[in-house]
C-alpha cells in the first residue's frame, strides 16, 4: 500500500518548492518549479506552474496524497473557495487544497505557531506577526505599490539611478554599466526596449538587485544609499508591528536578499535597534522551509504534531539538501 502523505508547496514570485511529507514527518520528495504568484502571472500560468510541481511529487510517490498546503505570494490571508477552485482547476482536487500567504508558511516554519514576526524580502516583500491572537501583516503590496526591501524595490531603485546618471541628472554611479551588462545592451536608450518587452515581468527586474549589493559591497556610494533607504522601509513596518505586541522578540528573516545578502541583515538590524529601543530583538534562521511550514500548518490543524514528526522532517531535509 502506498503510504499517505501531505504536500507543502512555498510559492514564491520566482520559483515553487514543493516537498511530499509521509504522516511520520518524513519528506518524501522534493521538487521546483517557476513562480505561481498569479497576480503577475495569471491564474492559467500559475495553475499550470503548480501543477508541474504537485504532478511531478505525485509521479514520485504516488496519488494517495491527504492535502496539498500551499503558501503563495499572491496571498495576504487565507483563500476563499473561489480563489482555490480557481487555482485547482481541473487537474487539481480543490477539497484537498488550503492556500495561505507564503509569508505565513515562512512564519510557521521559524515559530511552529508561537508568537512571532517573519521579515521576507525576496522578489517582493511583506511582514507577517502572529502575536499569539492571529496574524497581522505589514506590506506586500506589489510591485507597483510598494515592497520596500524587495529585490524588484532595489533593482528599480538601481536602474532609475542609472538613468540619472546617464542624464547627467544624479551622482556617479557604476550602476549604468552594470545596468548595460545585465540587459545585455551597448546604449542607455536601448533600455527602454529591454525594460517595457512583454517578457520582462517583476521576477527580470529582480534580478538586478544582485548587482546593486554588489556595487554596494565594492563601495559605489549610490547602491549604498539605496540599500540603506530600502532597508529603513522595511524596518519601519517590522518596528510598526512589533510595538503592537509587547511579547513578540524574536523575528525571523527570510527571502533571497536576507538569506544571500550580509548588508541588508546587518542595515536591517541596526535600523530596527534605532526604531525599537525599549526591548531586545533575537533574530532569527526558520529552522524548516516554508514548504515545511505549510505542511506543519497542516499537522498542527489536525492536531498531529510531535516532536518526533519535527526531528524526522528536519532529518529528512537535511539528508535531501546534502543528496541533492
């Protein structure tokens, strides 16, 4: 017989991860795929996004899955029937489904449910506190709002710098160079082609934010202060929930910017040491995934959970991450 087991998807902008975890807490399988945030994709690309994910772990362990948690970046709080039916579709079993905002899977994944704030600055951004009441969210608004923090938020800080200097209108800056190499072009006005192509969605732009840490990292002065007005941003909103909850100290970061970038871990830390001064934050690595944390989410809703259930996932992963 085959054995039963949940599947946690983390569904971010720019890639899904998703892992298949036996009722023991042992990971199955673990697979990727693109981004299935349908706000800037569309619902039809993201459901097929996800469905590679979910087919391909199914492939592997077979049909005789329980529930497919999934965190998506699309997401604030928790689907309603239509956005699930929508994002099933016909080749998913929408009564399986239970779709949370990836920040919340993050959160779940460092607190295991206790109180807690999560900072994630990945393509985009946004801050979730579960203060032992429910959860509250800061941020993550989009691209076209504001996602202070982001990889998109640093890149287009990046490129905008490197118009005015191309202008003649801001200060010197190795980002028109950098912003020439990453686009692949010879000329400034070549950019515009670039930049407003069909397929130069969010998750492109984003992209360059590695090359504005990188020019920061070498001293240019502009990418600096970029890094530094970005990080003030998203400090600002971790520092405006956190004075909502005395008895939330420990704050989790997550996201490809603070998990590759020293710089915005310690700008990020020495801002919020200027915005809460009145108690002691710990800052701290989710010890599981998110896709881990979407599948606690759903062990402790069916009040499942156990110490040994935890050992063994992050036994498991760890075996997988080294095998893989």
């Amino acid at each position: 017989m085959e054995e039963k087991y949940v599947i946690g998807i983390d569904g971010g902008g720019t890639k899904t991860v998703g892992a298949a975890v036996s009722m023991s807490g042992r990971i199955l399988a673990m697979r990727k795929g693109p981004g299935i945030n349908y706000n800037n994709i569309g619902m039809d690309q993201a459901r097929g996004n996800l469905y590679q994910v979910v087919s391909g772990l199914v492939q592997d362990c077979g049909e005789n899955y329980e529930a497919l948690y999934i965190g998506s970046a699309a997401l604030e709080y928790t689907a309603g029937p239509e956005t699930i039916q929508a994002m099933a579709g016909d080749v998913m079993d929408p009564e399986k489904m239970v779709i949370e905002s990836d920040a919340y899977m993050a959160l779940m994944g460092m607190t295991l449910g206790e109180p807690g704030l999560i900072a994630i600055c990945g393509t985009g951004s946004m801050l979730v506190m579960d203060d032992g009441t429910g959860q509250q969210i800061m941020g993550g608004w989009g691209s076209l709002l504001n996602d202070p923090g982001s990889g998109y938020a640093v890149a287009l800080d990046g490129i905008r710098a490197a118009v005015r200097n191309w202008e003649g209108t801001g200060e010197s800056t190795v980002l028109g160079d950098e912003t020439l190499r990453y686009f692949g072009i010879n000329r400034p006005r070549q950019l515009t082609e670039k930049i407003y192509a069909p397929n130069c969605g969010v998750d492109v732009i984003a992209g360059f934010s590695e090359n504005v840490f990188i020019a920061a990292e070498r001293g240019d002065g502009v990418a600096v202060q970029i890094i530094q007005k970005q990080m003030d941003e998203i400090a600002k909103e971790a520092a405006a929930l956190l004075k909502k909850a005395p008895n939330v100290k420990n704050v989790g970061l997550y996201g490809g910017i603070f998990q590759h970038q020293r710089l915005a871990r310690t700008l990020f830390s020495v801002r919020m040491a200027e915005k809460i001064e009145d108690r002691t934050i710990h800052y701290l690595t989710p010890e599981y995934p998110p896709e881990l944390g979407a599948a606690i989410l759903y062990f402790k809703k069916h009040h499942m959970m156990t110490d040994d259930i935890l050992l063994q996932m992050k036994k498991s992963y760890q075996e997988l991450v080294k095998g893989g």
